[in-house]
C-alpha cells in the first residue's frame, strides 16, 4: 500500500452518446469471468429481441445527453487520492512514459465501466472492471500490456414496484432527471467500492470466506452476501462468485414508497 506514489488511472470511456443495451449475458457470468462477450449486449436477431429493442428505447431517451463517464471521471479525481490506491493519483495515459520504445515499463490502473439492463427489465447494472496493468518492453522492440491484476464491481437498481410486464413502462416514466440521478449515485458508488477495496480493510477482506446462506435485507427485500456498508437507499455486499474471491455488489431497490416520492438530492463531487 499504495500501488503507487503517483498512479496512472485511466477511464475507459463508451461511446459518446450513451446507450442502453439489454444484457445478453448474466451479471453473475460477467462477474465470474468478466466482460469478454459483453459486458453490454446487443445484436438483435428475432422477434422477442426486437420487443425488448422496442420497450427499451424509451428508457435510452431518458439518458440522452447524459454522460455517465463524465461523472466517473469526476468523481475519480475528486476521491481517487487515499491511502490504497495512490496519494496523488494522475489521470492521463497520453504522456511519454506511455508511448511505445520508452525506457520505463510504466504501470497503471485501467477501469471498464458499462451499463445493462436484465432481459427481464428488472435490474439496471452498472459494472466496472478494474485492471492494474503494466506497459512492458519486448525483447525485440515495441511493448504490450501485462495484466497484473483484477478487481470487479456492479451497482444495481432493482425494480420492485409494479408487475412483470410493466417494469420497461415503470422505468420509462422515471424520467430524465431521476435516470441521471440514478446513474451519477452508480458512478459515485463504484468509485467508493474501489477506494474501499483497496483500503486496508477492503484488503483484508479479498480472501475472505463467504458462506452461501448469508444475505442482507433493505426495504424488505433480501440479498445475498455479506454485508459491508449501507446508507438510507443502499447496501453493499460481498458475495462469492464462482472459484474467485469475494466481490463487492451494491444494490439499491426501487420499491413502491420510493418510487412515488420526489427523486432525492444526491451531494455534489467536488470538482
């Protein structure tokens, strides 16, 4: 501890224009083995996926001209700096230390981050992968990059007002100024969960051992895992995915009294 001194952490950004896909891969199969085949889904190819397509489109409106990487981006330069991550993190690869045929091998912490919702409309996810990297010379001239590490974090939105068939409507009507909230609490959250992680006590943890009947429960709906930190709306878990270690899943459900009342005020991120 730290990583570094002054760490390179770089935000792998999305499109410009933000887009919501449905996911064709499950949250639990992109926890266990990450974003290959994607993170975010989206060929549609028969006449259920078109439906899906069509009930979706609504809510993608709602984020128009919203940027989620903004928001991650803010927020990591105004709480990235403790004592696990690094004391004076940098925030820009584009400097020579990154460029092919340099001296050093410079490392860094790359973070892939996407949003999802179940095929099912029931679950808005937001994931980010986060990748310690290395920049490593070859022996007969140019680089690549080493993968030293990795670490991997989702927030979700559970829906739990309204009957099946009427959550892509629900979400709809949440409207643009709710969705952004809702999106800047997952930025703001996900960078919490990595400065946690790292910490000392985030560290202690990594191995830990998670039994399978654990569960935390927040406006009487139950999830599995350990728990690790809640506010008013959330709750953080630690949940055993597979063979790897424990990983850190935020939920905030949507329930019926909050889904009637005004959006929140969420705080400001310092610029």
């Amino acid at each position: 501890m730290p990583i570094a001194q002054q760490l390179q952490i770089d935000v792998v950004r999305g499109a410009d224009e933000p887009t919501l896909y449905v996911s064709r891969v499950g949250l639990a199969v992109w926890m266990q083995f990450g974003p290959v085949g994607g993170v975010i889904g989206g060929m549609i190819q028969d006449e259920k996926e078109r439906a899906i397509e069509a009930s979706i489109a609504p809510i993608r409106d709602n984020l128009a001209g919203y940027s989620f990487y903004d928001r991650l981006e803010q927020t990591l330069h105004a709480r990235a700096a403790s004592e696990g991550l690094s004391p004076e993190p940098q925030f820009d690869l584009r400097n020579p230390r990154w460029q092919p045929g340099g001296d050093e091998e410079p490392e860094a912490l790359v973070l892939v981050a996407g949003f999802s919702m179940s095929p099912d409309f029931g679950e808005l996810n937001v994931t980010m992968l986060a990748q310690w990297v290395k920049r490593v010379n070859k022996p007969k001239g140019g680089s690549e990059i080493e993968i030293l590490f990795v670490r991997k974090y989702a927030y979700s939105f559970p829906m739990y007002t309204g009957k099946q068939a009427e959550r892509p409507a629900k979400w709809a009507q949440l409207g643009p100024a709710r969705m952004h909230l809702l999106m800047d609490e997952a930025a703001d959250q996900l960078v919490d969960m990595l400065v946690y992680d790292f910490s000392r006590e985030g560290r202690d943890n990594w191995q830990a051992r998670i039994d399978k009947k654990e569960f935390t429960r927040l406006d009487d709906v139950g999830f599995g895992g350990r728990e690790i930190r809640r506010g008013q709306d959330w709750v953080w878990t630690q949940v055993q995915i597979g063979k790897e270690w424990p990983i850190l899943r935020g939920h905030h459900p949507i329930v019926a009294a909050s889904y009637s009342e005004a959006a929140p005020r969420l705080p400001q991120v310092a610029k």
